[in-house]
C-alpha cells in the first residue's frame, strides 16, 4: 500500500532541473568561491563569459548570411 501511494504522489512532480557544474565556454569545472552569473548561466570567469558572448556572436552573424 505504501509502494502505491509513494507511485501516486511522483506522477504529479515536476523533473528537478539539472544542476550547472561545468563553464558553458571552457568546459572547466565551476567552483562555489569562483563563479561569474550572467543572463542564467554559470561561468567560471568574467573572461569566459565574453569569450561565449563573442563566439554566440559570430555564429549568429554566420546563420544569418
């Protein structure tokens, strides 16, 4: 009776969201003390974050062409 109810209460939730641990730009392992947030993402420097602004950049300006 327990398995059932426990089965019933998880066909109501909702995925939990998988927790960012690697920098989107170097691929680098992001750390509590040394992290950069902008625009929903983790990075693990401000440097990385301009680099993916800039390579997000050149992709679009090449999509568009």
């Amino acid at each position: 009776m327990a398995g059932e109810a426990d089965k019933e209460k998880g066909a109501g939730e909702k995925p939990k969201a998988e927790k960012q641990t690697n920098c989107p730009s170097c691929n680098k392992l992001i750390k509590k003390l040394k992290r950069y947030y902008r625009n929903g993402k983790l990075y693990c420097s401000k440097k990385c974050w301009r680099a993916f602004v800039v390579k997000s950049k050149e992709e679009a300006g090449k999509e568009n062409k």
